[in-house]
C-alpha cells in the first residue's frame, strides 16, 4: 500500500486548518516531506503518518479479504483403488506401476516414519521393511528421498522425515486405512493362502 493512492478524509476540514496552523507555527525552521505528511495526520486525528498508513492498510486487508484458498476435492475412487495395495493390516502389499499412485503411497509410508528424529540407513530400513511385503526397503527409501519426503546426508548415515503438508487424496488414504475394518480372513491382497 506504500505506493498505492492513500485517500485522506477528514470529517472537519476547520479542524484540519486549525490543526496545520498551529502545528506550523510550532516547527522551527524548515520542514520536509515527512514532516508536512505527519502534521496532516495528526490534523486527521492520527498519531503520526505511520499510524494512518497502518490504519489504511488494515482497512483495506478488512475490505478487501483475500480470496480463500481453493477447497481440493478428493478423487474418493482412486483413493480406494490405491487402498489395493495394502493388505488389511494397513501394509504395503506391492509397489504400485503408475507414477502418481506410487506418490500417494509414499505419503502413507511418510506418515508413519517419526517425526524430528534421525535414522541410520539400517533403522530407515527396518522400519520401512514392517510397513511392506515386497521386501524392497532400498527401492522407499530411495523413491522417498527423490519425493522430497525424507532427506539423506551424503554418506548415507543419516536420514530424517522431511515435514510438509500431505495431499488431500493422501490424507483420506492415511483415514481410510486406519478405519479399514480387519476381518479374521482377510488374507493380503496378491497372495494366495497356501
């Protein structure tokens, strides 16, 4: 609003004239730009110039509100086909072929790392084995890595859960395991009982 048009009102402009002749009269000397803005302030009512710029840049956040965010709707479908790859434990069954069921997946993997806490490469890998079945640690930990939902050092000694915001599908695929109901025969889905 800096460089915006300021609109300046006053509600008696006799005051206003008052106000200048008497602050006027009081400046010694010569006076600048700051000076001659802050006396019409204050004749407004105001402190100072920056207590009106403040006051006008609050009123036009109130008047002006910015738009709110855009509501994201959840593809519910997709979220329950990507479900598939878990068994009914809420474990990773396979590795899902198409790209973006692979990121929503990673997210649910993401959730359950603990958060703020370091990791070597064996802990990350124990930790991400419990979570599937395929046996493949290296190939989430990698694709983890590369989705920016984990960071590693150099050396590989040190990984740690990089915080952000999950998407939406991922979120209502993060409920909807956690609420999936487990029954007694649910076997995991790819695997054949023998």
């Amino acid at each position: 609003m800096s460089k915006n048009a300021m609109p300046f009102q006053v509600a008696d402009i006799s005051n206003l004239a008052r106000s200048l002749k008497q602050q006027l009269s009081d400046q010694p000397g010569p006076f600048g730009h700051v000076s001659l803005l802050n006396m019409l302030a204050r004749g407004a009512g105001y402190r100072n110039f920056q207590h009106f710029r403040a006051q006008m840049a609050a009123h036009e956040k109130l008047e002006n509100p910015a738009p709110p965010a855009p509501v994201v709707e959840v593809d519910y479908a997709r979220v329950r086909r990507i479900a598939r790859h878990f068994d009914a434990k809420g474990l990773l069954v396979r590795w899902p072929p198409k790209f973006n069921e692979q990121q929503v997946v990673l997210w649910v993997l993401w959730s359950r790392i603990p958060a703020r806490q370091s990791f070597t490469e064996r802990q990350i890998s124990d930790l991400l084995r419990a979570e599937h079945h395929f046996g493949d640690p290296a190939l989430l930990r990698r694709e983890m890595v590369e989705q920016d939902l984990m960071s590693r050092t150099l050396d590989c000694r040190d990984y740690r859960r990089l915080e952000r915001q999950p998407p939406p599908d991922a979120l209502a695929l993060m409920r909807y395991l956690t609420k999936r109901p487990v029954t007694p025969d649910s076997a995991p889905v790819g695997r054949r009982a023998g």
